[in-house]
C-alpha cells in the first residue's frame, strides 16, 4: 500500500523505468548478454536476424584458417564435418522438444518445406488430394506448398488457422501451419491442432521459425508428423545459417525425400547408380553441407548451454506484457494499436504494432537506436529476444517510440 502511495506521486515514466531496473536485476537470464556483441541501441530484431554471439568469430577462424587451411580433406572426418547436420540438429532438439536423431540441419527453410509437404503427401497415401496451408503464411511457406501440390497431384486449400478445423476432412492429405505468425506474433495451439489433423487421418508440418528459441514447442510430446525451421532468427545462427527438418521417428522408415542426394543415400561412398535411403534423420539430407555456416551455427549454439526453455519463455512473456504496458502509458491514445493476442497462451515472442505511419515511424526509430521492422504497409515489428534484450530496453523502446510519434504527426505516411 505504502508503495502504491509514493508511486503514485512520481510520473509515469520514473514508475516504469524503477520497475524496469528491479525486473533487470531478478531476471536469470541477464548475464546472457554479455555474450552477445551488441552496442548501446535497443536490438528489437532478433526475430529476423539474431545477434552474434561474441565467441562465434574466433570458431568460425578455426574453421577457415585450421580446419580447411591445414587439414584439409582430413577435415570431412577429423572436424567431423561430414557428421556436422545430424550433430547440430541433435543440439536443436532439446529447444524444440525432440529426442535425438529426428533433426537434421541443412538447406533453407524454403528447401526444407518442399521436402517436408512432398514427404507429408506421400506418407498421406493414396485417396487424399488437399494441402491445407495456413492463408497468412510468410509467402515462401506457401509458394513451395503449391508447387509441391503441383508436381505430387493435389489441390492447395488455403485455410486461416482458425479455420482449419472446419477445413479437415477425408480429403486432406497433409496441413502445413506456422507456429507463430510472423506478421501479428500470434502462437497457434500446436498441440490442439496436432491432434484435430490427426484425427482427421492427416499428416501436420509445422513451421517453427518464429517459435524456435523463444518458447516451448514440444514436438515430440504432441506427436508432430514433420517440422521445419531457420536457425537465423531466435537461434543466432548468423545470416543464411542452415534451416533444419524434423522427421518424427514414426515416420523415419517411410519418409520418402523428393529431393534424395547422395548425402542422404545409405552408403553415399558406395558411388552406386541406385539409390537407397539412409536410416534416420540423415534420410533428410540433399547434396554437401554449407559447412562453414552449419560450424557457425554449432558455435553460436552454445549460448544455450544451461538456459531453459521454460525460462526464456516466462521472460519473453514478461517482456511483451511490460513493453505493452509502456507503450500504453506513453504513446498517445489511437496512434498505435497492438495486433498481437493479449493472451499468452496466443502470443509469440513479438510486438506488432498497427501503425498508420508505420514507415517514416520505424524509420526514426532505427536512426534513434531502437531497431524494430516493418511490415508492409501499416505493422511496427518488435522482436523480443530473451537472451540478450531486457526491460529496460522495453522501456527505452516504448519512450523513444512515443517521442518519434510526437514528431511524425497523424496522417504522414511518408515523411
Ligand atoms: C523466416 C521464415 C522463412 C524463411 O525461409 P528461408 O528459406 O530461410 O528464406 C520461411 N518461413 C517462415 C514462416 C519464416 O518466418
């Protein structure tokens, strides 16, 4: 009581800054930016690309100057480069919820959704002729699913995530959904609508782009078929690092890749004209691996050595509710308007915010230090990053943003 009284009596912005620092110095995770190369800005974009991790340089050095520069050839078996995508996806899994030897790194999460629909179809069988794609997609996600329908004989049927239930049927073959929206930061009920596919005999992809690294997913516990992500966003892998595919290891034995490369053959140096599917995650695989970015990527994984993912979910939570709250209460009524659910149970790790003058806004933002994105054409993006942003970053971003509102007024869409 005491409390609300002298809080009461400060400004608004003291109150807020005050919390920030105390929630600063409970928060566990906070000693994980010092691992992380940042400057004095706020970095509210990790969501699109992650921030480097400090060690990552001197490795991938070792990588170029050692490992190719010295070894060599010898390198492919004495750095284990040849092993690299089955090793690295099996450090994904415990973020993602996957026992080990169901995730393999390689190729783009564009490539790995093309294996993923084709392999989902087929495992569907005979008599099912519709895709059910998530309508709200990031656009790659839904330009492979239809040419996958094109070439494999089925009929895309765009459907909104809450549709999908009413969508299911005997016809459906396969549904490829996100986890989170990258636009509004929405969390779809992945095990909700696991089960719904299931029911109907179908076989559910989930896109874990935009959940990855920022929340419990638990692909094992609700029986996802087949899962996709990138590892440059939430995971840090740096720009262009290597996607991941999730096979569920029902499925293993009948995953039948369009895309079989010789890495994925069952004695790749055998040479041989016919092909034979290795066992495993590695049945995932297409050509050679990139291997300077997948050791990138296995360096910038340690700075999730010890942290758990429950925890960076709490604090990602905590942060979207904080940085809401400081938007509220300094931003003007009816510049901005929050497109991402209020619930948690709904809520990525992400602030979208609806803005009429999105552009000249964002624009301000970033030549302020507070670097968020935009989405076309009306959609402030906000990334919360738990391992290196904190609240005191919130709220700096929130006053900055109603600082740049001041100064763009209402109206200017383009100045
Ligand atoms: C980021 C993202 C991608 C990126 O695909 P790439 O092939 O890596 O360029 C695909 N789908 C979704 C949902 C994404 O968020």
């Amino acid at each position: 009581m005491s409390e609300n009284m002298t809080t009461t009596t400060t400004a608004p912005t003291e109150n807020l800054r005050e919390r920030a620092l105390k929630l600063d110095a409970a928060d566990p995770l906070a000693g994980r930016r010092a691992l992380f190369a940042l400057d004095d800005g706020v970095y509210l974009d990790g969501n699109s690309l992650g921030a480097l991790p400090v060690h990552v340089p001197a490795r991938v050095q070792d990588v170029l100057t050692r490992q190719w520069g010295e070894l060599r050839i010898r390198s492919w078996d004495e750095s284990g480069w040849w092993t690299a995508p089955e090793r690295i996806g099996d450090r994904i899994a415990p973020l993602v919820g996957a026992a080990a030897g169901q995730i393999v790194v390689g190729d783009s999460t564009s490539v790995n959704v093309f294996k993923a629909v084709v392999a989902a179809v087929r495992i569907a069988g005979e008599g099912r002729d519709e895709i059910l794609v998530d309508a709200t997609t990031f656009p790659t996600d839904g330009y492979i699913a239809s040419a996958a329908a094109r070439l494999t004989g089925h009929r895309i049927v765009p459907v909104a995530p809450a549709d999908v239930l009413a969508a299911l049927g005997p016809r459906t073959a396969a549904v490829l959904l996100n986890h989170v929206d990258y636009r509004s930061g929405r969390l779809h009920d992945l095990p909700g609508l696991t089960a719904a596919v299931h029911a109907a005999g179908a076989v559910a992809v989930w896109d874990l782009c935009h959940s990855a690294g920022a929340l419990p997913v638990g692909l094992d516990e609700h029986g996802v078929d087949l899962a996709v992500g990138c590892t440059y966003k939430y995971l840090n892998g740096g720009p262009g690092s290597p996607a991941y595919l999730y096979v569920a290891e029902r499925h293993q034995a009948v995953f039948d890749s369009p895309l079989p490369g010789w890495n994925s053959h069952a004695d790749p140096f055998g040479m041989t004209a016919g092909y034979a599917p290795a066992d495993g995650s590695v049945r995932g695989r297409v050509g050679t691996p990139d291997i300077v970015s997948m050791l990138t990527l296995e360096a910038a994984l340690d700075v999730w050595d010890g942290v758990s993912v429950d925890a960076v979910r709490a604090k990602s939570l905590a942060l979207t509710d904080f940085f809401l709250e400081c938007v509220e209460a300094y931003v003007p009524a009816g510049r901005v308007v929050s497109v991402t659910p209020a619930a948690h149970a709904e809520r990525g790790s992400q602030v979208a915010l609806r803005c009429a003058e999105a552009e000249p806004v964002m624009r301000r933002l970033i030549e302020r230090g507070v670097v968020g994105d935009l989405r076309r054409p009306d959609v402030l993006r906000f990334g919360f990053t738990p391992l290196y942003v904190g609240f005191a970053d919130a709220e700096r971003a929130a006053r900055i943003l109603a600082d740049v509102l001041a100064e763009v007024p209402a109206g200017n869409t383009v100045g």
